[in-house]
C-alpha cells in the first residue's frame, strides 16, 4: 500500500473543489482510500491512476518526471508525465480519456507506460529510447470520474452550459448546448482545452514534437487530418505509411484489423479536433487520432475487463512498428525554422530543396564520408563569376548546434533577403559553407548524448572520438592537448588522423582555387568572442592590427540589433593555448589572411545548451555582424 500522506494527498487532487460540502469530502475520501495496484484487469479510476503515476516517478526519477497542465473546471489535477531516457531526443505526445466514457484508452496509456520503463524486449527498448515520451492519461479528468461515479457511458466534461445542460466536447466544434458534441460556445473556451493548448505552447520546445496521437475508442482504426474536410493533407502518403506500419505490427499478435484513413472519410466531418490542431497549428507533421476497439459490441465503450489486457498488448505493438517506420523512412522532416535545433537528416533535406530552387547560384558538394559513413555536405553560393571567397565550417564539435543553426540562416539571408546591405554582401564574395563538419558526433548529440563533443570513431578499447578541432597539421600537438583517448580535448593519435579532417583538408586543397579564399570562419560556441590567430602561442600574428580592424567591425555591427556583446582577442590569449586548430591551419598552411573562430552564445548559464527561443536572436545578429565585416575586409582591399 503507498504511503498513506501521498494518498490522501492524490485523493485531494482528484477531489472536486467546487463547493463540497463535508459530508460530500468524507465519502469521496472514504470511497477512494481502498486502492488498487493497476494491473490492467480492471479500469483504474483517477484516484488509482495518479497514485500509480507517483509510484512511477518515485521508482524511476532520472527517466520519469511528472508535470500538470492545470486544473480541470471541477478543480482537480491534469497530470501527464515525461518518460526521457536521454537528451535532446524528438518527442511523441500522447493524449487519452478526452472523452469521459473511453475508459480502454487510459487503461492503455498506462499500459504503454509500463512497457516503456519495464520492458526488456528489445525492439520495445528501442523504440522507448528513440524518443521523449509525454503522456496524459487522462485529459477530461471531471467527465472521467462522473463517468465512474455516476453515468457510465458520459461522454464531455462537466461545466455548465446552460440551466439545463453540462458539458462540452473537448474534442469538437459545431453542435447545440444539449448534444453530448456541444463544442463550447468559442475555441478554448474549456479549461482543460485551454491549459492543454498553453502547456504544449510554453511547456514542449516548439518544434521538438514529431508525432501527436489521441487515443479513442471504439472504431478501430487509425486516423490522420482531416476531419473538416476530405482533401488529404499534403503529406498524406507519408502518413499512411506510418499508420500502416502501425496496423499491420498490430495484426500479428491476435488478427486484429484496423483500418486506415483520414477522420473525415472514415467516421465523418467535424471540427475542433486535437489532432487537426496539432498538425495544422504546431505544424507537427504526423498526427494520428487512434481509435481502439469496441466497434461490434453491445456495450462499446464498456469492454469487459478481460479485453484490457490484449487491447494494451497489441497497440504497443502497433506503436513499435509505427515509430519503427518514422525511424527507417525518416518521415516528418520539418522545414527548417530556426525556432528549434534540427537534425543532420532535416539540414540535408533543406539543402536538397535550396540547391534544386536556385541551380544557378547554389551547387552542392561532398566533403567525404565521416568514420561511421555519413556525407560531409556543403554548399558553394555564387551570384557573379570570378569572386574571392569565404570559408565557413560549422558544428566540428558535436554539442555546438547553435552554430549550424545560425549558418543555416545565413545561407537563408544570403538567398532571400531584400535588405540592400545583406543583398551587397552576399554578392561581393563566394561563399563556401559547411554547416555541419562533425556528422557523426552531431547526429550522437542528437540521438544519445546531448553533451557530446567529439567525432565517433574509436579512439581506444573503451574510448570515442577525437576532438577534430585539434587534428589539423599545424603545430599539432604541441601545447595544450591531452593524450589521453577519453578526454575530450583528445588530438588523435597524429594530424589528420580523422577521415573527416583528412579528407576536409583535401576537399580544399583540390577544389577552390589556390589563394581565393581571403576569409575563413570556424563557427564555435559558447562564448561570445571573436578569436584570430594564434592559438599555440600568446605571439600577435603579422596583420594583428588588420584582424583587429575586421573583428571590431564585426562586433560592432552585431551590437546594434539586440545589445549582445562580443570581445576581440587571440584565442591563446583569450581562452588559453592549444594546437591542431583549423583557424591556425587556414591562417599559416593555406595563407588566408582574414581568419577567425567566431564563438556564439552563451557565455553565461546556458552554455552549449542555449534555449531555442534565443536561435533566432543569435541568427539575426550574427547576420549583422557579417555585413560588417565583409564591408571591413573590402576596405582592406582584400575582396
């Protein structure tokens, strides 16, 4: 039995909180004290999910976080949880019990919850990991417990509309006060509907939500937008796919059949819906509504107990090979939106697009392959023949991904935008752009480890990567290096040890014209500096006071749109000596002569980390920043 404290405190937040009177507060506890243990062979009430909910935080607090969306219109707790088992991870979100009847579908969540910890199937391990995972179990949590209390097959909440009437259907629009569809007198007009809006809003990274499934019941098939109209939504093929893969890994454990459509062509019009909102409003590109059984039955959204059980099993089947499709199609890649960090996949995918809308100013090319076999991918833009260049390299250190973030909208400002000083700038020079250099290790920041900052090849028996930017041949190894393999700052064992920055160097040597590149950018974070050469030695370079002249430039120009302050400075001097640096080798080897890492926010709490809201400010910005010191290094006569 749970701790007594925590139960009668659950208790509490299931309590109705409109006007109780004393005798109502004492049945209730009494009625809710005597708990079951879920099992999944008998329908929890919300007293029992939540304490359960608790259970599972307690047991699991590095992976489980629980949150709430707010209090219902009856005062009791909405609560979800965040199962996250590493970091910076998609997420799927899942809502049930949006209808107070549909009593399997939050017997199934919970279900899919335990799986998710508890499993040691392996491809259940897979998919659990693949993802963050936040679930509601019960989203109507006034209409779920009169449902158990008092009317069984009710099916809205419980606010009043009218001296006759209670209810809304939070998942609808369009219908009269009396009908169990009434949708509420305006959008959001429902507490529950409107917490659940802003939580998603403010509480989700916008843009990190890849999936959105609703659980109902009791139709027996798998949904898509829309529900207003049957027109397919313009990824319809995609989502077919994914819902296919669902139905038919449901299949196989009992025969189930589930069919497969848009709501509107399937079941019929409506309004209103979750899932037409979080597709066309969050932009989330794969949205399902998933209707469970019942379909047939006398009592539909009264399943026996024994169904419970089966039911859980074979729809987390379902859900093992739908997220299964998303991983192997790569379905859902968004546009790039520079108001979340995206994949390597939806970097590439946006490159596709751009190269193929302007083949006459945008070519792409190849690096080379990474040690685990990605493309090392860039792009060359050139609006007039027989330009200098610059160079600019990006995310060589895994973790830093608000650089290509910030690259990214570079090549977007320097293709699209009407501002005469961008538009100046981006046609005086050729640019050449990496926008991720360490593929590997991006794509592991992505999946496993959200700090991970090397490349991925092994670096000994029980050690990855090498720090590429200490692997280039000048001066390598020389100050500042640790030897040994599983640090962080590891050089290789020798310079251009790394296929990356073997073929990088390569790639530049045979391909860009010899001494056109007058200006070359290593794209780092978290510090807020503009860095010149050197880094192995506190020595000034030669054209010291130029680079000076051209960082100033920059900082300044960067300054006026949002006040962030940027410092000049050698790196050895500024940050401490190292070798084997690609700025010292594009500087010294190469003979560029403007040569700079530039270090983007932060440099304060947020660190490698840096809060999605504050990629646009730092894009914009570093835009700026480039007009001035393009304008800077054409006053020195250098392009």
């Amino acid at each position: 039995m749970p701790n007594i404290k925590k139960v009668l405190r659950r208790i509490k937040d299931c309590m109705p909180c409109i006007n109780p009177s004393p005798m109502e507060e004492n049945l209730f506890m009494i009625h809710n004290i005597a708990q079951k243990d879920i099992d999944w062979t008998f329908y929890p009430t919300l007293v029992e999910i939540y304490t359960w909910l608790d259970s599972i935080i307690e047991q699991n607090p590095k992976v489980v976080s629980g949150f709430h969306i707010g209090r219902s219109y009856e005062g009791r707790l909405i609560r979800g949880i965040k199962i996250s088992f590493k970091r910076g991870k998609k997420a799927i979100f899942i809502e049930s019990n949006i209808h107070a009847r549909e009593w399997i579908t939050s017997a199934t969540a919970t279900y899919i919850i335990k799986e998710l910890l508890l499993s040691n199937k392996p491809d259940v391990r897979k998919m659990a990991e693949s993802l963050d995972w936040y679930i509601v179990p019960v989203l109507n949590v006034d209409g779920f417990d009169y449902s158990h209390e008092k009317d069984r097959t009710w099916r809205k909440s419980r606010r009043p509309v009218n001296d006759k009437s209670v209810g809304i259907d939070l998942n609808r629009r369009k219908a009269g006060p009396s009908s169990v569809l009434y949708p509420g007198p305006h959008p959001e007009s429902e507490p529950e509907t409107k917490q659940l809006v802003d939580f998603i809003n403010k509480g989700i990274p916008n843009g990190s939500i890849v999936m959105y499934v609703a659980l109902h019941a009791a139709a027996q098939c798998i949904l898509c937008p829309w529900t207003h109209t049957r027109t397919p939504p313009k990824n319809y093929k995609e989502m077919m796919s994914v819902a296919k893969a669902f139905t038919e890994a449901l299949a196989v454990r009992y025969g189930t059949q589930y069919k497969c459509g848009s709501s509107a062509t399937i079941l019929q019009k409506f309004s209103g819906g979750s899932k037409d909102w979080a597709y066309a409003v969050k932009g989330i590109p794969l949205t399902f509504t998933i209707e469970l059984p019942g379909r047939g039955t006398k009592s539909r959204f009264a399943l026996p107990n024994k169904r419970i059980l089966p039911i859980g099993r074979e729809v987390l089947d379902g859900f093992v090979g739908m997220i299964g499709a998303l991983s192997r199609k790569k379905v859902g890649n968004r546009p790039l939106d520079w108001i979340t960090y995206h994949t390597l996949n939806e970097i590439y995918y946006w490159l596709d697009q751009i190269i193929q809308k302007f083949p006459k100013v945008v070519k792409g090319f190849d690096v080379g392959r990474s040690y685990e076999g990605r493309l090392i991918r860039g792009i060359k833009l050139s609006f007039k023949s027989g330009k200098k260049a610059i160079f600019i390299e990006s995310n060589i250190h895994a973790r830093e991904w608000i650089t290509s973030a910030a690259v990214t909208y570079l090549i977007k400002e320097l293709l699209f935008s009407t501002n005469p000083s961008v538009r100046k700038m981006a046609e005086c020079v050729d640019w050449w752009i990496i926008p991720v250099l360490n593929v590997d290790g991006f794509v592991y920041a992505h999946e496993k480890d959200r700090m991970w900052r090397k490349s991925r090849k092994p670096s000994s028996p029980n050690c990855f990567g090498t720090d590429l930017n200490r692997n280039f041949d000048y001066q390598w190894g020389e100050v500042g290096d640790n030897t040994d393999p599983c640090s962080m700052v590891y050089p290789g064992p020798h310079p251009e040890s790394e296929p990356e920055i073997e073929q990088f160097v390569k790639f530049i040597n045979q391909n860009i014209p010899e001494g056109s590149i007058k200006i070359y950018i290593a794209l780092h974070s978290a510090a807020q500096l503009v860095l010149s050469p050197w880094s192995h030695t506190e020595d000034l370079p030669r054209n010291y006071k130029e680079m000076k002249f051209v960082a100033e430039a920059f900082i300044q120009a960067l300054y006026k749109r949002n006040g962030t302050e940027y410092t000049f400075g050698t790196s050895a001097n500024t940050l401490g000596k190292f070798s084997g640096g690609s700025k010292d080798w594009a500087y010294a080897v190469k003979g560029i002569p403007i040569a700079f890492t530039i270090e983007l926010p932060d440099n304060g709490e947020f660190g490698f980390d840096l809060p999605e809201q504050m990629i646009l400010p730092a894009c914009k910005e570093l835009v700026d920043g480039f007009v001035g010191m393009i304008k800077a290094v054409k006053q020195l006569g250098y392009i």
